[in-house]
C-alpha cells in the first residue's frame, strides 16, 4: 500500500508508476447485466420476505433479453466501425464476441424458463438456479470475449464453478450430488491441466495476451519449440475437458444423468458453447501459425469423439445418458470443423453449436418433462408410446431428435453439411467420411427413441401410462416452440444463420 | 404468379397437402382422405399435362425454375424436367394417388396421409432437382416418411425392416455426401464460383480421372444401396414385405427407381471417364442381380418377398442398360423404369388385395384362386405377364431395348442376363400356378373376387401397360432426345464411342459397312497411286541413269 502511494507520489523510489487500465464498461455491457442481474436478484431475495419462484424466473428472462438487446446493439456497432479491443487489450468486441453474447443469452432465457417449471415441480425453493445460471452465462461471454489466456481462465472458472453448483442443486437426490462431487474434482483437474499450459504459453511466448502471442508466433521462427507446443497440447486438454471431447469425456454420462435435467440442459448447450468459444478463438487466431502441429491432433481427437460418442450412445438405456454420448458425438463435429483450419470450418463450428443450442435445450426440455416430479423416469421405457399419449410432445421431440441426427430441411442437417464441407475444402476426405458415418450410427439411436414413442405394441404399458397425466406447463411450452421452430424455419430458410455465423468470423 | 413454375407446384403441392391434414383433426378421416386424394391427385394432373408440354425435340431441360437458395454455398432451389426425368415424374404422379386410394391404412389415417404426402413431395422433388444439394435433401428426404410407413403400419417385423432400410440408405448417402462436397470443391477452381448446378458442373468436367473415379464410386454407392445392387440389396425384401400395400408399390414402384435414376442422372453426366472405366464392374454387378434376385425369388414361400427379389431382377436389368452405354440401352434403362413401376407396382397392390381377404401371403396357404376370383386372376395375369416381359406388354419394350443396346457392346453381359427373363417366367408361372390353379377349399374357396374399388384402381395400370407395349413410340420419342444428348456427352468426355449399330440398328450395321467399305477402297486407291508414282520413280531413275550412262 505504502508503495503504490509512493509510486502515486511520483517519488524515485525505483518503481514505475502504477496505470491503471481504463475499463470500458460498454465493452463488457451483457456480461455486466448478466451478473448485475444476479446480484440483484440476490439482494431482493434476502430484503424481501415474499417468495414468489415465477417473478425470479420472470426477472431472469429479461435480464438475458436486456443482454439479449445489448449484444444485438454491440454487432450493429461493430459492424459499423469495425472491431475493437478494450480494458488494456485483454477484451475483444468483436463478430466472435458478440456472437457468443447473443447465443448465450438466448440460452440464459431457454434454460430459465425450463427451470422455472422444474424448481416448482419438484419443489426446490431459493433463487440459486437463476443466480448460479447467470453468473455461468457471463463466464461463458468472458471466455468468447477474452483477448488474453488470463481472462479466458478466469471466465471458464467462472462458468465452471457455479456449474458444479447447479448440478448439485437438487441435494435430495443422491445422484445430483454425485453429480456435483464428480464434475468438481474432473473440472478442477482440468483447470489445473489448462492453467499450466497457459504458464508454459506464457513461458515460450512471453505473453498470455493473444494479440501479442499471435504478433510473437508471426515474427519469430521456431522450428522446434517443446515448450511452446507442451503448452499449445495442454489448453487443448483443458477445453476438450470442458467440451466433452474424447479422451476427455468420462465425466459427461454420469454428470449428465445425475444433474438436475435442466442444469443439464444448460450444460449441454451453454458449456459446450463456452468452451468451444475459447477453443476455436485461441486455436483459429492466436495458433494458426501452429496448425501444421494441432491439425492431426484434433484429427485424432475428432475421430475419437465422433465414434465413440455415435457408439456408445447405443447402448444406454437411461435416455440422459444417450444425449450425453451424443453431445460427445456433436463435439466430435464441431472438431471437424476446427480440423479443417478455414474460413469455412470456423463459420461452419459457429453454425453447429448456434443450431446444436437449440435443439438440445429443447430436447433436454422434453426430458425433464418426462421425468416427472422426483426427476427419475429416464429409463427409455419411459417414453414407450408417447405419441398416443402427448402427439405435440411426441412429435416435438421426433423433429429435435431428427434434427440432431442430420435429417434434410432442419438446421442439423446443415450444421453437419457446413463443417463436412469445411473439411472437404481442407481435404481431409477421410475426417469428413467419418463424420459422416458416425452419424449414421448415431441416427440409429435417434431413431431408437423415435420407434418406442411411435412404434411400440406394448398395449399394457401404454394402458398403464394413459392413467398417468404427463402436463406440459407453459413455460416449458414455449421453450419447446421455440427450439422447434428455430430448428426447422432455419433449415428451410437457412440464409440468416448462415450469414450471421459467417459475419461473425468476417468480424473477428 | 410469376417465377413460379409449374415444377415448383407439382413439388410443393404435397407438401401442402400434407400441412393441411396436418390441421385436420383425427377424427375426420374422410376429409382427411379426401384432401390427401385431391393433392395427389392434382399433382398426377399436373405431371400429365407435362407431357403434352413437353417440347419432344428438344433435349434441353424444360421448365426450369430457378432461384438462389444458399448463396454462401451457391446453392439454388434449381428445378427442370428432361426425357430421362420426365416419365418417372409421371409415374410417381399417377402410383401415389393409386396407392392411396387402392388401400386402406387401417388406423391413424391422419399420419399416414400426410407421411404418404411428404413421402411424394420427396420423390418429386428428386426426380427434378437439378442442384446436386437440392437433390440429395430430398433423396434424404424421403427416408422418413417411408421409414414411419413400413414401421407405422406395417406386418409382424416392421420396426426391423424399417430400421434396417433407413440405416441402409443413410450409410449410401454418407458417401455420396462427402463425394458430392468433393466434386463440388474441386470444381471451384479459379474464377469457378461454388455452384451445385449439375448442368454446370457437367460442362466443367474438373476432376482429374483418379479423382472422378473415387468420387463416382462414392456417388455410386449411395445409388448401389437405393436401386439395390448385390451386396447392399439385403434391406429390400425385409422392407418390401414388412411394409403396408401403398408403401410397398412406392418403395418398388417409385423409390428404387430413384437409385436407378442416380445413376444415369448423376453417375453417367457427371463421370463420363469414370463411368466408361468402371462400366464393366457395374455390368457385373448388376448380371449377378439379375440371376441372383431371380434364383432368390424362385426359392421364396412369401408371396410378396417373391415379387420383392423380382425387382432385385428387374432393376439388374436397368443397369445393365444404363452401363451398357448405348443409346438403346439406356433408353430402354429408362422406359424400363416405368415399366417396372407399373407391373411391380401393380402386382404389390394384387398381393395387398389378397392379403385383405385372406391374412396370409404364404404361398402353400393360398391355392385355387382361380376359381373363386377369376378377375383377380385375368388383372394377375395381364400383370405378371408384364413383368415376365411377353410381347405386346410393356415389360418385354424395355427389356429387349437393353438387351439389344448391351448386346452390342458387351456380349456375354447380354447373354447372361437373357437368362434372367426366363427365370422370371419360371418364378413368376410357377407362383401363379401354385396359388390360382386348383381347387380351392376351406377358405381359398370362399373368397369373394375384386370389387369395384378394386377394379377401378387396377384399371389404369393395365390400360398403361398394354399401352406401353403396343405403342410405346410417343414415350420413346420423348426419353430419346435427351439420352442422346447424354450419351454423346459420355463419348465426348470418356474417351470413347458407341458402336453404330447402337444408334440405328441395322442401318447403322450397313452405313457402317460401307464406310468401312468405302474406306478399304479409298485405301486401294491411294496404295495403286503410290505405286504407280514408285513405278514411275523407278523408271524416271532408270531413264536418268541410262541417259548419263550415255
């Protein structure tokens, strides 16, 4: 203290003065409102005495449209004067940033409309879930903001660890907190493992900040730098920790199946969003001059997680487990498009995991659906013969899964179309034949589910069902809309979305 | 409307058929049959009244209807109708509102109309598509509705068969994605933006021949699963037989054909060099379907799994026409597509009929029907007949078209296949002898014979076929034009040329004789010259010698 008073004085005392970075706030807009809105939301909580679960749901969906609307103002801004780094250089506003912004905060809103009607159901009080949920969103925008190694860890903590949080949520249960025990130590691990690549980054390069890596990688030669590519080697182990990336995956069927289904939901779309926001920044634009290093490395890991996520979601019988491998497998697809190391690949991984967002937030919404108050009918059985029971859910649920599966005239089908043909173009023939086939074994489980809710003769069952009511609260309604309607207009007029990743990229 | 074509009607009217049973409620299930019917039956107008606007001379593609779709890909909703697409249009246009009306679903008509819907929207839509893109969603496309058919509606094995054919088909199709991808990147070199038209990426032509020839086999590869060729044929008889009547005389009379179609379309315009190369293997593998389906089909104790190896047989037959690479062959690979569509078609709606009465489709079961349905049995034999290939059906056009066109380029190809039309009359007389000749007892005789209904939905099946064996030359004179022009495109691209006789028969034989002749002549001639000029030489070197001898 007394020495930066004296360095304030301007005293010889063989310090440089201190400079404070100048923060610009507007540079950071959603991320701010996000966690303003959860503090808010927190201090109402303690001053008032009257619980009312709706209003902090209500409260949390117009925290993620106002950051909604500023992201959107932000990309007008960009797109008209270009983009800008910010608070000294380790923030960038740029199409990536702020493409991220708005996927995130559209999921902010999904995930907590899903959860509003699951807390009540199954009778969780507090406002925990929206707060944790929002302070994770803002770490995901940091992570896909972030000019600078630091903040991107400091963003993926702050994500990860209110993650580990909410998937512990329903503390009743016993596999919820396993859950929670489980992603905390694996998540830990893998922080660790990504931290100490950033020091060995930061070793060979001189910097975390990567303009400034990007500038030293550019100038200097280095034929052979062990330190370098240890570290390169080492972040990739940490985001491939926090997409679900084989060999890294083993924590995501047991987290998946125990978390609570709509933590799960946000997992799956707003995690993965996050942590492949920091994967492709760091590799598209600060290692590019590397990719003759990490592109068979990621061939290898793509192909790993394509084919064992298509595999072994075969043989699960628990229907959260399934989307789990399959989340692998759709990991494994936006790696194709890393793998590829162009234009194409980066527009074509923005577009997978834009589209992917929707399509498993709603199918997660169908799952907590089904799984009924206590959470725990995922036995796949559970939806034997659901088109005679619940037909809009049944088929909801159909085009969500088709759609994952790559069926014509849904975005899934381009999604996967984008990043095979970015690796087309990349001539990486046999990455994209792979991709390609392991969708076909993934579509088999796809339509596994498809012949017990449309196919399936076991009239006992179905009599035994129809006594049960299976009631679709509102709010569920409307994220399942939603999620089918994005998922379907945009496959038959794909045009905006396409356009609105590739701007993103153009904008970096 | 302007720019809207009347291609884009045809394809997009089932879907709106299909949106519109989608908003009536279940119960109604005779408004909900009754749009279902209009829809297709608007569309079975419309494909007709196409091919009295077709202009016959011309082998261009006709009422285009183009606009951007994807433009970051350069993909556009691209449609256009020729003589090799043309009649399968109709076809699919006439088969779809037969099948709806000749069965009956039994339950949850409201789902089965509208996937029945979807399901021609995709076939339209394939046969159309002149973007390579547009082509494959709706080749995907139709998976689905068909796939919720055999396993919505279907017999004992359904959700198996159903499994078993989208599996098949989407492992075909993954190939020819990445291969498609790979065409089209290729092709963008330099200037060359990305386009998906096939028109234009025909003209290109960018590839080099290693490269095409591992692309065709991807494309072929998914076209060898659809059509199906042996190996990849063994989803066919476990979907044929599992699926519900309509979804049988489509997935036969519509579906495979869009394998076949595939080909041709794709295989022979896109790969001219690759297509000439690999033609023998193909032409194998298609003889070798042609005796196999047969031989399976003769062993069977179904009924329907019987007809199901026969298009095994049948669409050996169209390949074999289509590599043959004749301008006969390949005509007669096409008119055969319908042919088959019609017979193959109509004998699944047969089978379906006796199948209502009698719950059974085993052949052992069933004996002399003759004498309880003696319609039944005249409309079964007119077909079967057809398919046999008689002269005067349809059936026998097309064949002996591909067996004259393979015949004169590849010989023992021919040959071999020539024994697949008598194993079809073996497997098909000795079927119709064990369920139609007889006595009937129990309850074989007391069935009651076709309906009205029934009659009136086989009417115009038979009418084309007899038609089509009669008087086929207003359809040929259709499909020739544009074969033609395909085929001079293989000859100008793969290094290759046709025999004349495949051209015009045998005047083609004697012109080419008598170039030929004309030729050896011209060749005499200048050898007399030559040596009359060299006697000449002699002789002038003989007179100079003699003379500074002097």
């Amino acid at each position: 203290m007394s020495g930066l008073l004296v360095a304030q004085s301007g005293q010889p005392q063989g310090l440089p003065p201190l400079e404070l970075p100048n923060v610009e706030y507007s540079a950071m807009a959603p991320h701010l409102i996000l966690i303003g809105g959860a503090l808010v939301l927190l201090v109402w909580v303690a001053m008032m005495r009257r619980r009312a679960p709706w209003v902090w749901a209500a409260f949390t969906v117009v925290v993620g449209l106002a950051s909604l609307v500023a992201s959107w103002l932000m990309w007008l801004e960009v797109d008209r004067n270009g983009p800008r780094s910010a608070v000294a250089d380790s923030i960038l506003v740029d199409g990536y940033s702020i493409f991220f912004m708005v996927l995130v905060s559209a999921i902010v809103v999904l995930a907590a409309l899903m959860g509003e009607a699951y807390l009540r159901r199954e009778d969780v009080r507090g406002p925990e879930f929206y707060v944790l949920m929002l302070l994770s969103a803002s770490g995901a925008m940091f992570m896909a903001s972030a000019n600078d190694l630091v903040i991107t860890f400091l963003g993926l903590e702050i994500l990860s660890i209110a993650l580990y949080v909410l998937a512990g949520l329903d503390n009743r249960r016993m596999e919820s907190r396993e859950a929670a025990i489980k992603y905390f130590v694996l998540g830990a691990f893998s922080s660790a493992v990504f931290l100490y690549g950033v020091a060995l980054v930061y070793g060979a390069t001189g910097s975390t900040n990567l303009g400034e890596i990007t500038g030293y990688l550019q100038s200097t030669v280095t034929p052979s730098n062990g330190v370098l590519l240890a570290g390169v080697a080492l972040l990739l182990v940490g985001f491939g920790f926090k997409v679900a990336a084989v060999p890294f995956h083993a924590w995501t069927p047991d987290v998946y199946q125990g978390a609570p289904s709509p933590v799960t939901g946000f997992m799956a779309a707003g995690a993965k969003a996050a942590g492949f926001a920091g994967l492709l920044r760091v590799f598209f634009s600060t290692f590019d001059t590397l990719k003759l290093d990490w592109q068979p490395i990621v061939w290898v890991l793509a192909v790993a997680t394509l084919l064992v996520g298509s595999v072994l979601a075969i043989v699960q019988e628990d229907i959260k487990r399934v989307l789990a491998y399959s989340s692998i497998s759709h990991a494994g697809f936006v790696l194709i498009g890393l793998q590829a190391a162009n234009d194409k690949g980066l527009a074509g991984s923005l577009y997978y995991l834009l589209t992917y967002t929707f399509m498993v937030l709603g199918s997660f919404t169908v799952v907590t659906l089904v799984g009924r108050k206590g959470d725990a009918r995922h036995d796949l059985n559970a939806y034997r013969g659901l088109s005679a029971r619940r037909p809009a859910l049944a088929l909801a649920f159909t085009v969500l899964l088709l759609a994952q599966a790559g069926i014509p005239f849904t975005t899934g089908f381009l999604a996967k179309f984008y990043v095979i043909s970015a690796a087309v173009e990349g001539r990486s023939y046999s990455l994209a034949l792979i991709g390609m086939l392991s969708s076909v074994v993934a579509a088999f489980f796809y339509l596994r589910i498809t012949v017990l809710m449309y196919m399936s003769t076991d009239e006992e069952q179905a009599e035994e069902s129809r006594h049960e009511t299976l009631a679709i609260p509102r709010s569920m309604a409307v994220v399942l809309a939603v999620s089918v309607a994005i998922t379907v207009a945009f496959g038959l007029l794909p045009a905006p979305v396409i356009d609105f990743a590739r701007d993103a990229t153009t904008l970096l | 409307m302007e720019g809207l074509s009347v291609l884009t009607a045809i394809v997009l009217v089932p879907v709106i058929g299909a949106a519109v049973v989608a908003l009536i409620p279940r119960s109604r299930e005779d408004v909900i049959k009754a749009v279902g019917l209009t829809a297709a039956v608007l569309v079975g107008v419309a494909a007709i009244s196409l091919v009295f606007a077709f202009d016959a001379n011309s082998s261009e593609y006709q009422f285009v209807s183009e606009a951007s779709w994807i433009e970051e890909f350069g993909v556009s909703w691209l449609l256009g109708v020729d003589g090799i697409s043309l009649f399968l249009v109709v076809l699919t246009g006439i088969l779809f509102p037969i099948a709806l009306i000749g069965t009956d679903p039994h339950r949850d008509v409201k789902a089965y109309t509208a996937w029945m819907l979807v399901l021609e929207a995709g076939c339209l839509g394939s046969f159309l598509a002149l973007d390579l893109l547009l082509f494959f969603l709706f080749f995907e496309l139709t998976l689905l509705p068909m796939y919720f058919i055999i396993g919505g509606w279907g017999y004992e094995k359904r959700v198996y068969a159903s499994l078993k054919f989208f599996l098949f088909t989407l492992f075909g199709s993954a190939f020819m994605l990445v291969g498609m991808l790979a065409l089209v990147f290729l092709s963008a070199k330099g200037s060359d933006p990305l386009t998906f038209d096939i028109r234009e990426l025909a003209e290109r032509g960018a590839l080099a021949e290693d490269t095409a020839r591992w692309v065709f086999l991807a494309f072929t590869m998914a076209f060898a699963v659809k059509v199906p060729l042996f190996p990849v044929h063994t989803w066919l008889p476990d979907a044929h037989t599992q699926a519900p009547t309509a979804g049988s005389v489509i997935l036969a009379g519509v579906l495979l054909k869009l394998g076949t179609y595939g080909l041709v379309r794709f295989g022979l315009s896109l790969f001219p060099k690759a297509a000439v190369d690999l033609a023998p293997v193909l032409l194998t593998v298609a003889v070798i379907g042609i005796i196999y389906g047969a031989v399976c089909a003769t062993m069977q104790k179904d009924l329907k799994r019987l007809v199901a190896y026969s298009s095994v047989a049948h669409l050996g037959f169209i390949v074999l026409g289509t590599f043959a690479l004749t301008t006969q062959g390949l005509s007669g690979g096409v008119l055969q597509m319908v042919n088959h569509g019609l017979s193959t078609g109509a004998l699944f709606l047969l089978v379906g009929m006796i199948y209502e009465r009698r719950h059974t489709r085993e052949i052992a079961e069933l004996h002399g029907l003759q004498r309880s349905m003696p319609v039944m049995a005249v409309v079964f034999t007119v077909v079967m007949f057809s398919s046999i290939g008689l002269p005067g059906l349809n059936g026998f056009v097309g064949e002996f078209l591909i067996l004259i066109g393979t015949f004169v380029t590849r010989r023992w190809w021919a040959v071999v296949g020539t024994a697949g039309v008598i194993l079809a009359a073996l497997y098909l007389l000795w079927a119709y002898q064990r369920v139609f000749h007889g006595t009937p007892e129990g309850d074989n005789a007391k069935l009651t014979d076709m309906t009205l209904r029934e009659r009136a939905v086989m009417a115009p099946l038979l009418v084309l076929i007899v038609f089509l064996g009669i008087y086929p030359q207003p359809v040929l004179d259709r499909i020739n034009p544009s074969v033609e022009k395909l085929v001079e495109h293989v000859e100008a691209r793969g290094g290759y040329e046709q025999p004349a006789a495949a051209v015009n028969g045998a005047e083609g034989v004697r012109e080419e004789h008598e170039k030929k002749k004309a030729e050896k002549e011209e060749a005499k001639k200048e050898e007399t010259q030559r040596r009359l000029e060299e006697f000449k030489g002699a002789e002038d070197k003989a007179r100079e010698k003699a003379r500074s001898g002097e």
